[in-house]
C-alpha cells in the first residue's frame, strides 16, 4: 500500500490564493456602492426683504332700516353707484364685492322684539397704482362708503420674480450644510437622494383696521413697507464611504 503525503507546494498556493483575496478584498473601491454610506437629513432657507408694490382697500356700506328691505335697497342701490364709479378705472385695478350680511338689532327693552334691521356689503379694490386707488377711495367715501381696511402686499408676478433667486441661495446652502457634514464623517462622496421645496413663506405687514371716516377727519398717514419673502428646501443626502467611527470605552 502506498502512502500519499500532503503536497507543502499545492498547500502554500491554496494559502497564498487565500491571503491574495483577502488582499483584494481590503482595497477601498473607486465607485463606492450606493448603500454604504450614512443617510443625511438637512434643510435650508433663503428670504429677501421686498417692497411692496400692491395696495388692498376695503370699504364696506352699511344701512340701518325699521325694515330689512328698505336697509336692503339702500345699500343695494349706493353698492351700485359704487361699482359704476369704480368700472371706470377698471384699467388700473381690481375690484370684487365681498360679503353681503344682514342683521337684527333687538329691542333694547324688550329682546323678544325687532327695533331695526342691519344690512352691509363690502367691497374691496386691489391695484399698484397708489395714487389712483387713493383718489378713488376718497371719491367713493363721499358716496357713503366707509374705509374698513388698508393693506398693502407683493404682487405674484414680483414674487415669482424673487422665487427662483431664493430657491438657488436655498440650494447652495443646502449643499454646503451636506458637504460639511459628509466631511465630518469621512465620506469621500455625496449623493443627494430626494429634496422637497416647501412652499414660500410671506410675511407682509399687518391690515390697517379704520373706522368710518368723516371730512373732517385726517387721512390715514400710509407707507407701503417691504415684505420678507422665503423658501426652504429640505432633502435627504447619502453620505459615501463614510468611515467607521471607533468607540473608546471609558
């Protein structure tokens, strides 16, 4: 019988095949997979002060009646003398009426009673010739018309203007946060994953509430103002070949 003994050259080329993949298996990649990486949540904002450039009166008639029909009329019909002035300048604003209520005013002896009937509409006119809606709202308040409210705000035009400035600084921003971050971990490269633009945020300045103004009182002191204008993006980002942080026992 003969023995057979082991093969030391076949058992040194099977060892050295193995530390061979072993070897191979270490080297870091030049396309990192896409899963081995650190996910990153991040979100960025950019806002700009703007003028304003649109001016919003609102201007209400109210009539108080023993009856509710002839309140009714009355404003029905100064509503419409109104809307014939305000046509005229069709050109330079925009106009709609608003809403159309009416009310009983109880007796003040006796609840159970009607003394008097409420009724009021509202009207509001919107344009980005300041001078011109000014003038008009003095001309419709000599009509009867009281002066509710006064604003002022960003027309979409200008808005849309601004919006795609502030969403690139937002995106630049973003991208900087990410990068800062990637870095701290070590990663070699980054892969933005999703992103989701929230919708622009306005903040405009506060309505002007007005009482119902006679001659005799002064017109309302009016600045236009600035507005702040902002878009926020939010997005998640993977962080690639990210190294593995050591934990030191204490």
């Amino acid at each position: 019988m003969n023995t057979v003994y082991p093969n030391p050259g076949a058992r040194l080329l099977r060892s050295g095949v193995v530390v061979f993949a072993l070897l191979v298996g270490g080297l870091p990649l030049a396309a990192p997979a896409a899963t081995d990486g650190t996910t990153l949540n991040l979100s960025a904002s950019a806002e700009r002060q703007v003028e304003n450039d649109r001016m919003i009166a609102v201007l209400a008639i109210e009539i108080r009646a023993p009856e509710a029909r002839d309140a009714a009329a009355e404003v029905n019909q100064r509503m419409q003398a109104a809307l014939q002035r305000v046509e005229a300048h069709a050109d330079a604003l925009d106009y709609r009426t608003l809403d159309y209520s009416t009310q009983a005013i109880q007796d003040r002896n006796d609840r159970s009673q009607i003394a008097a009937w409420r009724v009021q509409q509202s009207l509001e006119l919107e344009s980005s010739d300041f001078d011109r809606l000014t003038d008009l709202v003095g001309n419709l308040q000599d009509d009867g018309l009281a002066v509710r409210q006064i604003r002022f705000s960003i027309a979409p035009e200008t808005r849309e203007m601004h919006r795609e400035d502030l969403i690139n600084q937002a995106m630049d921003t973003w991208k900087e946060r990410a990068r800062v971050m990637a870095r701290a971990l070590g990663a070699s490269h980054l892969r933005p994953l999703e992103m989701e633009l929230i919708d622009d945020r306005y903040s405009g300045p506060q309505p002007m509430a007005l009482r119902a103004m006679t001659e005799a009182a002064p017109a309302p002191a009016l600045e236009a103002g600035h507005s702040t204008l902002s878009v926020t993006v939010r997005g998640q980002a993977q962080a690639i070949g990210t190294e593995t942080l050591r934990i030191h026992s204490r």
